[in-house]
C-alpha cells in the first residue's frame, strides 16, 4: 500500500514539472517580443517592421531629437514688464469731475462748485466729447495724462478749473477667463503690467480636481498654450496679459498605457508637462516584484509616417521605421539615470516583460511542494 502511495507520488511530480513548461504567464519574455523583429518571409522581407533602441546616455540625445508624436505643440509668450498706468482704450467708460471756484462758471450752477460728467464712453475713434472744449481724444493715455490734458483744454475757459478723472475699463481693457476657475468671467486690467497667474488668482484659482491643467491663451487670431504647472516653476514664463485676451484652462488629454509584467495595466493621464520613463514607472507603481524582468521594461512607440528617416544609420531628424521599441534596463545606474532623460509621448505602450526566473521560481515551489507531499506520505 505504501509503495503505491509513493508510486502515485513521484507520478504527481512529474505531471507538475510537465505541466510547469506551460505555466501562464502574464507577459511576454523579452526574447520573445523583440524576436518579431527578426521574422522574414519567403522572400527574405521583414514580417514586422520595426526598429529597436537601447535608453542609454549614449542614445538619448539621437532619440531625443526625434519629432514628438500625435500632440499638438503650441508656442508660448514669456513676461514682458509694462509700465504700471492702464491706457485709456476705446471703449471704456470715463468719470470726470470739474472744480471750478468762479461764481460765474458757466460749468455749474449757482451754489455748485462741481461739474459731475459721468458714464462718457471713450468712441471708436479715441475720442471724447467735453463742454466749451469739443471733441478730445485720450485713447493710448494713461489716466493721468488724460486728466492733465482736460485741465489744459479747459483753461482758455474755466481758468480755475480742477479736473479728477476715473477709468472704468471696457472690452479693450479687459480680459475673460472662459473656464477652468472657480470664478469665470470678464476681468478688468488695472494696470498694463497684470500677469496671468495674477489674473487667474482672481478668478478664484484652478480647482483640484483639474488633472494636469493646460493653459490656452486666445490672442487675437493667435493660440498660445503652457502647462500651468511650468509658469510655476519659471516667473519668467507668467506672461503679461493684454486687453482682449481669452484664457481658458482644460485638463491635459494626454495619457500612455501600461501592459504586462508590471503594477497597474491600464490608461494613465499625464501628470505634469513632461513625464519621463522613470516617472512613468513610478505613476504605475512599478514593475511586478518576482515576476517582472528589470532589464526588459519595453516602450513602444508608433510615429507618424511623415516622421520616418529611412537609411541604414538612425537619423537625428527622424525614425528609422514608423514603429520603434526603446528597452530600458532598471538593474544598471545607466539605465536608471537615463529613463529618468527618456521622455514619455501621448500613446506610448510601457510593457514589463516576464522573467524566466519567474518561471522557474514557479517550478521550484512545485518541486518543493510534491517532495513535502511525498515526505508525508512515505511517513505514514
């Protein structure tokens, strides 16, 4: 009896380590993957058509120059200081007081020291209307200059005449934040000089919740666009605003996937502007520990086709092939440091390939489980 319990023992090991040649893995090995590459048909022609790239230090200013693909880039306008003073625009609104101590004015009433022109709406052409002076222009002068200017056409005939004057700004003095605050709306600019994170800041801010927020600034029939998280980082990119001006703040639509052997398979937003291989890695929690293998975390890529440089040397200006994989490799200092270089683009596939010792880490603990099993039985 107990030689047909051993017998049925050693039978069961070896169906497991058979069984083990079949494990089912999650990934792909390395090996595996890239041999594709290698494929010909009958004819001696590629099967699959595509090129690979180690990340190294050696590599990554010829991988580096390479077009960025399926994102719209856009240009951005650094700060530009301006004086303080608004200008007065068309458009905009005017309160002007006049003083006049004469008790002969012929601007006030009698018992009246004070003549009170409100809501005078500067004209398309620039132009103001005031009494016993006409028409004046004041468009492209600041405040100051313009309340000078009045005393100076008045005095020919209010002598004594003291002038105060308010800007109330219009549509040319002003700017909308569209969306992506808490507080949408038109906003004057007090002075030429209010930069966009100060005019955002009076919006009420962006909200939390705002993944990776994008700035786009609508000037004229130009579109100008940063991440917000760049004009923190550099005051000099916190441009100046300018009336008219629309600013609408989205989330960023940008995303890359994560596969295979590592933490997390699935869909995965851009967190800042540029997101390296590294922090890819560090976004999906890394690759799987006793599985993964470190020295095969694959990136795929496809450019578009406009972008290839077809020759048997890889171009700086472009891809050799419309479809490239970038391995890097996590066990070396090299590999580390220059995943950190290697910038991620919007529908990269970052893949964690399995590790043959994974495999055979399976069959050990089978082994180990079928000889515990026969112990027990040959002890009975």
């Amino acid at each position: 009896m107990i030689a047909t319990l051993r017998r049925c023992a050693v039978l069961c090991l070896c169906v497991s380590l058979v069984a083990c040649g079949s494990t089912p893995r999650g990934a792909g090995f390395q090996s595996e993957v890239l041999a594709a590459n290698d494929a010909r048909d009958a004819d001696g022609n590629p099967v699959y058509d595509f090129s690979v790239f180690s990340v190294t230090r050696a590599s990554l200013p010829l991988l580096g120059a390479w077009p960025i693909n399926k994102s719209k880039t856009y240009s951005w306008i650094r700060q530009q200081s301006q004086p303080q003073s608004l200008l007065i625009a068309p458009g905009d609104i005017l309160a002007i007081s006049i003083w006049d101590a004469d008790e002969n004015s012929l601007l006030t009433s009698p018992g009246q020291r004070v003549a009170q022109l409100q809501n005078v709406e500067v004209g398309p052409d620039g132009r103001i209307f005031l009494p016993f002076v006409g028409n004046m222009k004041v468009s492209g002068m600041a405040p100051a200059t313009a309340r000078a200017q009045v005393e100076a056409m008045l005095l020919n005939t209010v002598p004594s005449a003291q002038v105060q004057l308010n800007v109330v700004p219009g549509r040319s003095n002003t700017a909308n934040l569209v969306n992506g605050v808490r507080a949408p709306g038109v906003y004057p600019l007090v002075d030429r000089n209010m930069s966009l994170l100060t005019l955002i800041a009076t919006g009420g801010g962006v909200p939390e919740n705002l993944s990776n927020p994008q700035v786009r600034l609508f000037r004229g029939s130009q579109v100008y666009g940063i991440g917000l998280d760049r004009l923190f980082d550099d005051p000099a990119l916190d441009t100046t605003i300018q009336g008219g001006d629309r600013i609408l703040i989205e989330p960023d639509d940008r995303y890359f996937l994560s596969l295979g052997a590592t933490s997390s398979e699935a869909l995965h937003p851009f967190t800042k502007s540029e997101v390296s291989a590294l922090d890819a890695l560090a976004i999906i929690g890394g690759v799987t520990d006793g599985r993964a293998n470190p020295k095969g975390v694959l990136i795929l890529r496809e450019y578009d086709p406009s972008a290839v440089v077809p020759g048997a040397a890889p171009s700086p200006a472009g891809p050799p092939h419309d479809r490239v994989v970038f391995t890097i490799d996590l066990t070396t200092a090299d590999g580390l440091f220059s995943a950190a270089k290697f910038m991620i683009q919007p529908g990269d596939l970052v893949y964690g390939t399995e590790s043959p010792l994974g495999s055979a880490t399976t069959i050990l603990g089978v082994f180990s489980s079928a000889l515990t099993t026969g112990t027990r039985i040959s002890n009975l």
